[in-house]
C-alpha cells in the first residue's frame, strides 16, 4: 500500500476552517520573539491536512508551558474551535477545550 500523502499548511487564511467544527491539536510549541510570545499549535483539519496555526499571544508562560507539555506528552487532549471573526474587535475567535 502506497504512503498516504498529507499535506501541512500554514494558516493564514481562516476561511479553511469550519466554524464551531473541533479540531484535534497534535502538536504545540512556543515561539519567543523578543519579550512576544505566541503559540504554534498543529491541527488535524481531516484524515489528510495537518494544518499549523500562529495563535495570539499569551502572557502567562507558565500555562503556556503546562498546556504545551499537556498536548505533547498526550496526558490531555484538546480541541481547537474556530468561532469566526468579532468584527467589533477585528480578531478571529478561537476556544481551546479538553477533550473528555
């Protein structure tokens, strides 16, 4: 059996996203920017599209830190959900949940 292709995109554009639909995220990482820190969190979007997404900054490095090792380590699962752009702040909506 042929290696199933899966193809990886670097989000940009939102409208490849369902809203109100989970998506289960596979892998998280941080990327530190001079005193900015942001997220990188890796979705499954369906059986052959890894998506990874730039998510906004986060403060608290320290849930930053327990998320991310949550994620990877697989001791918790968690959902993205896209919940469209707010037009009064300009900003894509997006809920992070555990997977029960």
């Amino acid at each position: 059996m042929p290696a199933a292709i899966i193809s990886v995109i670097a989000i940009n554009d939102m409208n490849i996203l369902e809203i109100n639909r989970p998506y289960p995220i596979i892998w998280a990482s941080r990327i530190v920017q001079c005193t900015l820190s942001t997220f990188l969190l890796t979705i499954l979007r369906d059986v052959n599209h890894i998506v990874k997404m730039y998510m906004p900054v986060i403060c608290d490095t320290n849930v930053e830190d327990n998320l991310i090792l949550s994620i990877n380590t697989l001791s918790e699962k968690y959902n993205l959900t896209y919940k469209g752009r707010s037009e009064e702040e300009l900003v894509h909506k997006f809920h992070l949940e555990p997977v029960s």
